[in-house]
C-alpha cells in the first residue's frame, strides 16, 4: 500500500509545479493526496483557524489542514508549500504548519517553491516523509551492535564511520572527488589500526548525495536520505534520543534544520536561498583572509562581528563585501567573526524561522568545528543550549553505522530498491 502525503499548497496547478511534486512523490512509492472538504466548510475552518487571507486558494489550504485536524481526511505525513513570492503564502504556511504538528502527530515538511522547481530538487524530501512513515522501526534504534560500516557521501567530504558494539573506534575522512574512489580510501582510512579488514565488517549503510551509487556497489543493506540518517546520529551523540531536540547542520551545499521527538524527525527544512549562508562560503572566506579552515573558527572568537559589514545573500557578492570591508580598514578576526554572523544570520532568517527550536540544539557536521560560527548561531538565537557532540563531523556515517546495525541479521538489500 502507498504512503499517503497530504497536500497543502497554493499555486502549484498555476506555476506548473503540481506534476513534478507527484513525480517526486511516485518514485518513493508515495501518493500525493488532497483532502477532501465540502464547500459550506471552508468558511468555517478558515474562521476558526483565525488568519486573514484574501486568497481564496489559501482559504482551501487552511479548511484542508483543518479537515486532518479534526480527523475527517487521513494521511501518512504532510507536504506543506507555496509560493516563495508570496508573503501572505509565506505566513498561512508557518501558521498551517504549527497547527499540524500542535495537533497531530504526522512528519511534515514545508517549502517554498519557485516556477522552475523540478522533480529532483524535491526527492529528498519526499524520500524523508517516506522514510519517516515506513521506517520506524529503524529510526527507533537507539544502540549499535556487531562490527557496522557507516558512509556519508557528502558534497564536499566523504565521511566514514566504523562502528563496534556501541562504540566508534575508526573515522575516515576525505574530500569528496571520485564518489567510488573517495569511499574506499575513507574505508582504508576507518579501518587502519583497528584490526579490522572490511570482510569483517557484518553491514553497510550510506547516506548522502553518493549513497545510491556506492550503496550499490558495495551491496549497502541501508540507503538512506541523509534528514532521518543524520538527524538519528545526532541525538544519539547528544545522548538526546529521549524527548525533543532540534538537528543543525550547515553543509557545504546546503543547510537541514530538523527538529526530533523521541530520535524520529518530525519536521524539517533544508536548502537556501544561496550558499552564501554555507560551508562554502565560510571555506572561500578562510581562504581570504589566509587561514586554513581549521582555524578560521577560533580567528572569528576574538573578533567582533559589529566592526565589519557583511550584508549579501550571495556567496559571490559575499566575498565581495568582505574584500570592501577588509579595504576599509577591518581586521582580519573581525571579518572573520562578521563571516560566522552572516551566515548564522542567514540560516536564520531563511530556515530557523520555519520551524519551532526546541532545545538542546544539537550542531553537527563540519562547520560545527568551527567555534565562531557555534557562538554566532547561539547569539541569533538569544542564547540556546546548544550541544556540539563529540565526532560531529561525521554525524551522518554514525548515523548510518548505528542504523544499519538492526538489518545485519536480516536478507534486506536496500542496494536492489533503487
């Protein structure tokens, strides 16, 4: 049986998005649906939600939430989107999507899209939602067992994780070129010194852009979307898998903010604007000012990012505005520390604000070593609890170590699904 995704949008049929939604949905095995509602109880629920909308599109988005409210329509999980141009869309979205979650307790996901949206920009999604419903006996895992390999196919990095018996005792990490070629030697890498060769290894799981193609090859008995898989590797390093907690991960690409409920996502965003609010733009930034990565965070704590200006979405006028800046007499720790702002700004104001922080906030991946950027979030955010736990830069190969460990006794093939 089909996973059932409840509809809530505005403006799909018109911009021509509505058969590259159903696309992404269909090719994980989910339907998209739109619940049903009489016409005498638009007016009704659209007054008892309390939100002024003049569009009438709007008004049957809002009667239509209502309808899985109160019960009268079902889904598995809630897709919720509309027009990044439209600001009254951009309010009955927030205000749609707290209702769900308030009331209900189906994983949703929100999203802004534009005329040119495509099937492909919305798999990941959609993967998610389906993961969420059809997988959470997986998810529910809290403890690794057996000897586990763990492969984070990112962006920007190839990250591995060797698991044993609860424990992470080998890490591989690697700039991401070949996916094949960049895997294996992150393997050869988690494996040295442990005495370990990877024929021991009892089951694979990968995650990340790469993971199809390497899951394949390597006969992966877990291939999944990189949202459920990291999100699971947080909490579980935070020792956070009971109660509620907030996921942040700011990529090289691009950004996922999940928010968790008992170690299952139940609603996320990811994406930008532009990765001008990115890993990228910070590793561009550190090679500016004449710094390596690594110590780009700890150059941006002594500063003070008030004394320099950065003010652009885009990563090119970005570094644009840091060269101004620099010209005008900035020092370099202060650029540093406006870089981090920007960024923890623009995270902000483009993810944070669409969904509800509930602490701790666990922040993971690779810009997570970066100190200065941790204090910058922490400041935007008026001083959460914010958690950096220990190997949070490989929070996806983790999770996926730990995951994979409750199919090793089993004949799944996740590498046949795809």
């Amino acid at each position: 049986m089909s996973i059932k995704i409840a509809q809530l949008s505005c403006g799909t049929d018109y911009s021509g998005v509505q058969k590259e939604i159903e696309e992404a949905a269909e090719k994980f095995g989910a339907e998209m649906v739109l619940p049903d509602v009489e016409l005498d109880q638009i007016d009704e629920a659209y007054e008892r939600f309390g939100l002024s909308c003049a569009s009438s599109s709007l008004k049957l988005m809002i009667a239509r939430a209502m309808a899985l409210v109160d019960g009268t329509a079902e889904a598995d999980a809630v897709f919720i989107c509309t027009c990044f141009r439209c600001a009254e869309g951009a309010i009955a979205r927030y205000e749609v999507r707290k209702l769900i979650q308030e009331c209900t307790d189906l994983p949703v996901v929100t999203y802004s899209f534009t005329e040119n949206t495509k099937a492909s920009e919305l798999f990941i999604r959609m993967e998610a939602l389906t993961t969420i419903v059809s997988r959470k006996n997986i998810l529910a895992r809290e403890k690794q067992e057996g000897l586990t390999l763990g492969i984070d196919s990112g962006s920007t990095t190839t990250k591995v994780a060797l698991m044993e018996n609860n424990e992470v005792i080998g890490t591989g990490w690697v700039q991401t070129g070949d996916i094949l070629g960049c895997a294996n030697d992150a393997i050869q890498e988690a494996l040295a010194g442990t005495g370990y060769t990877y024929d021991d290894i009892e089951a694979v799981g990968t995650t990340g852009y790469g993971r199809i193609t390497i899951g394949k090859e390597l006969g992966a008995k877990l291939i999944q979307e990189e949202i459920s898989v990291n999100s699971k590797g947080a909490v579980y390093l935070a020792d956070a898998q009971r109660g509620e907690a907030t996921v942040l991960d700011i990529g090289g690409m691009d950004n996922k903010v999940i928010t968790v409920n008992n170690g299952i996502p139940d609603n996320f965003t990811m994406g930008g604007i532009c990765a001008g609010a990115s890993g990228r733009f910070l590793d561009m930034a550190s090679g500016r000012l004449g710094v390596d990565i690594t110590e780009f965070g700890e150059l941006a704590r002594r500063g003070d990012y008030r004394n320099a200006e950065l003010a652009s979405y885009c990563i090119v006028f970005g570094i644009q505005d840091l060269v101004t800046t620099l010209a005008g007499g900035a020092s370099n720790v202060d650029a540093a520390s406006a870089a981090c702002h920007s960024v923890a700004e623009q995270v902000y104001e483009q993810q944070l604000q669409e969904i509800d922080v509930r602490e701790p906030l666990i922040q993971v991946g690779g810009t997570s070593l970066l100190g200065g950027l941790v204090d910058a979030v922490q400041d935007v955010l008026g001083g959460v609890d914010i958690i950096v736990p220990e190997y949070s830069q490989y929070i996806g190969a983790v999770g996926a170590a730990l995951l994979v460990s409750g199919l090793k006794d089993t004949d799944i093939d996740d590498s046949k699904r795809f």
